[in-house]
C-alpha cells in the first residue's frame, strides 16, 4: 500500500507487574537510529496524573474517530505518538482522517523527575490501556518513564499488549500542515471556565453540515450560524465535542482562528497541562491534503542543511528561523525555506502559547519529502520535461506558460498574488496550497 509506511517492531509492548507496581513497557521502531543506548529518555512522577489519564483518554477517542470515512477504513485505527525531551513530555494524534489534530503538553511544572535524553516513541491506545488510565483517581500518584525502549506507567496491576501497526503517510503531512497554519494563527477569544462550559451547551445537536460561527455578545461566547463581524468560522462543529470530556477540569479555553479560516484551535488550560485541538476548515477535509508548505519547497535547500539540523536538534527544543539565520549568516529566506522543509516532514510542531516552532524527531528517511508532496514531484516533473516556459520575469511580475494536456496553463505571480488557468485552482482559488504549475513556475524561477 503506497499510503502506508508499515513499522516492523523488534518486540511487543506489554504491561507487567513489577512489586506492587505495573510497568508498561512500548516497543519502537525507526528508519534511522540515534542514541540507541540511551535506556530512557524521562523517568519521575507525573503532577496531575487524574487530569493526564482524562486528556490520554480523549486524545485516544480523537485518534479513533473519523469524520469522512467508511466503517472498514475506520477499523484500521492508528497509534499516537509521545515525544520527551526539553523538560516536558507531548503526546500527539490525528483523527483517523486527520481533519482533527490533537496534542497532550505536560509542562516543565507538571513533571517531577530527570530527562536524561530526548526522543520520539509510538504509544499504543488499546482497550486495556484505557481501562488503567480510566481507573486513575484524584490525587493518585504514579509514574512515568519514556524511553527508546519503554513507556512506563507505574500503578496497579494490569497488563497491555501492543499490536504491530502501521503509520499512515497522512499523519506525518497531517503534522508538516497543521504547524504552518498554527504558525499563521493569532488568539481571537479566552474564555474561563464558565463562559466555556455554557458556549459548549449551546452547541447544535446532531452533525452540523453548514458553517458555524463563534460570536461574543456582551460576555456571553455562542454558536451562531450566521456570520457577522468579528465571527470565527468553524467548518464541522460537532467534532468540538470531543472536548467536552475535558470541560469539567480546565481553568479557561483560548480560540486561535487562522487568519483565512482554513483552521480553528481550541486550547483547554488545566494547571501544568495544556490541550491542543485544531479543526481543519471542514470535516472531510484532512490537513493532509491542504498543502500549506509546498511553497516552502520551491527554493532549494542542500539535504546537508536539512540532515545537520535533524541529527544535532533535540526533541521539544526551540527552533527560530530568524535566530538560526543570523547564527548561521543566512538569508531568511533561506531559514524560512529550512523551517519550511522540516516542518513538511513533521519534524517541527508549533506552541500557540511560546509563538514558536519546536523540533520532533520522527522515524523517518529525509528523503521521502518528495514522496509526501505529489503536487511537487509533479511539478518538478514539469520542468524537467520542459514544459514550463518563462514569458516574463520582473521583480513585481512573473507570467508564464505551462503545458498541460491538450492545453496551455498561463501563470501569473504578481505582488505575492497567484493566479493559474487551470481547473485546480479555479476550484479552490489557492486555499489549498498552490497547483502544480504555479509551484514549477516558482522553482523555476528560484533555482
């Protein structure tokens, strides 16, 4: 299956008894090896392990659902994946048709304990696992340990074992999309717990085919559908419903619309824990197709760059394109264009809160970039075969003519406008990244 990058584990992972307490040991599997001796990457006690256990297990139901796909494609469910590194911990998933991105922080306050290293390992959410999360009480204490070889839960007794998947293509473009339009986003509303709680009973019931508004009147947050100044739109309201397991333990709710309303995050704040949920611009669309950092790859950047940063970056660790230019004396076009190629490979995410980038380590090859991207390996196609011609290019105005099939594509580039014959972007006007013949034309015109 072409859409598919099947993982081989070298083990189970299983839950077993260890004195009075239960250790949950996740197997992990990577296309590349770094640090592979490192035995555990955190170990120490977790500071809210009731409201850790309420997010793991709404996260888990996001990684379940499905919002535009068939009974037998929703029954190949998929694993999260737990990132430690820079004194926090990340647990992150899509829904199955990644239209809903979802992502667990324990903050540096949260934790007790030693990070002796950093990485990235799959979590398995099976039933048992839900079952001991589901038993965590207020106030219980337990312990965590994440490493290359295990992910540790310390309590009482059960036992887990994780089955052999598969990770799907569209999760890791999921996670090279959604960073780009968390980058793009600003905060809008926050709310506290009240005006929260009374904005999620407002909510339609049934599934919401039309668009929805989140408007303010006075100090009340509702859900309208009629838009009107200021209006946050929101495309397939009723997946928020995810989150009203959660509603009971925050201490207030921040809104981040993109700009162009392609995305809408919704961050629940509970003490030393943050949870992240981001809306693709409509239910059956998943953010791995939107294509929001193709135009990062039109400008070439050396797999040198690329390969350097991923071996010498941590997990979790800052990544700023302008401190990174001027360390390195580049251009920030240039930085921009690194950050825009690992974000496209999932290795970087994005906090709304510190308004910046930080780094993930993904078991993957760098070389499938182009794999992710068809719309660039087609594009590249087109230059290749000559079928891209300049007509005219100045610094305000670039045209040009690409051949299609049985027709010519005329592309215009002009003060940062896009505009194409063709039939993709008459359907979608550029909301959804760049066709093919605009991206060639911008290589072209960059290399």
């Amino acid at each position: 299956m072409e859409d598919m990058l099947t993982y081989n584990y070298s083990r189970s992972s299983a839950l077993v008894k260890k004195d009075a307490l239960e250790e949950l040991f996740l197997s992990k599997y990577s296309e590349i090896q770094k640090n592979t001796d490192v035995p555990c990457f955190f170990w120490g006690n977790v500071g809210q392990p009731f409201i850790l256990a309420r997010c793991l297990i709404t996260l888990s139901n996001i990684v379940k659902s499905s919002f535009n796909l068939s009974p037998f494609q929703m029954a190949l469910l998929k694993d999260p994946i737990v990132t430690a590194g820079n004194e926090r911990l990340r647990f992150e998933g899509f829904s199955h048709c990644a239209g809903v991105y979802a992502r667990v922080d324990v903050l540096p306050d949260g934790l007790d304990g030693e990070f002796l290293e950093n990485g990235t390992t799959n979590v398995d959410f099976n039933q048992p696992m839900i079952t001991a999360l589901g038993s965590i009480r207020p106030n219980e204490k337990i312990m965590l340990s994440v490493g290359d070889k295990e992910f540790g839960l310390y309590k009482e007794e059960k036992k887990v074992v994780e089955r052999k998947v598969p990770l799907p293509t569209k999760w890791i473009k999921g996670l090279g999309t959604v960073q780009i339009y968390l980058s793009e986003s600003q905060k809008q509303h926050s709310f506290n717990k009240i005006q929260t709680q009374q904005l999620f009973r407002g909510m339609p019931k049934g599934t919401v085919k039309s668009d929805y508004y989140l408007i303010v009147r006075g100090n009340k947050p509702m859900f309208s559908p009629v838009k009107s100044a200021d209006a946050v739109c929101i495309g397939g309201l009723h997946r928020l419903r995810l989150l009203e397991p959660l509603l009971p333990y925050i201490d207030h709710m921040q809104v981040f619309p993109h700009p162009n309303m392609q995305s809408t995050t919704w961050q629940l704040y509970m003490g030393n824990i943050k949870f992240s949920f981001s809306l693709s611009r409509e239910s059956w669309r998943g953010f791995s197709g939107e294509g929001a950092v193709l135009d990062s790859l039109t400008t070439e950047v050396s797999d040198e760059w690329i390969d350097a940063l991923d071996k010498y970056a941590y997990a979790n660790q800052s990544f700023n394109a302008m401190v990174l230019a001027l360390e390195e004396n580049i251009s920030l076009n240039k930085a921009d264009n690194i950050t825009g190629r690992l974000a496209s490979m999932g290795l970087l995410g994005y906090d709304l809160d510190d308004n910046e980038f930080f780094y993930r380590r993904l078991p993957f090859k760098l070389s499938r970039i182009l794999e992710l991207n068809p719309r660039m390996k087609n594009a590249e196609k087109l230059i290749e075969d000559g079928k891209v011609e300049i007509l005219s290019n100045h610094k305000e105005r670039t045209e040009a003519r690409v051949q299609g099939t049985g027709v010519h594509h005329t592309v215009i580039i002009e003060d940062e406008k896009e505009r194409c014959t063709c039939e993709w972007f008459s359907k979608y006007q550029g909301e959804r990244g760049p066709c093919k013949h605009v991206l060639a034309v911008k290589k072209l015109v960059n290399s």
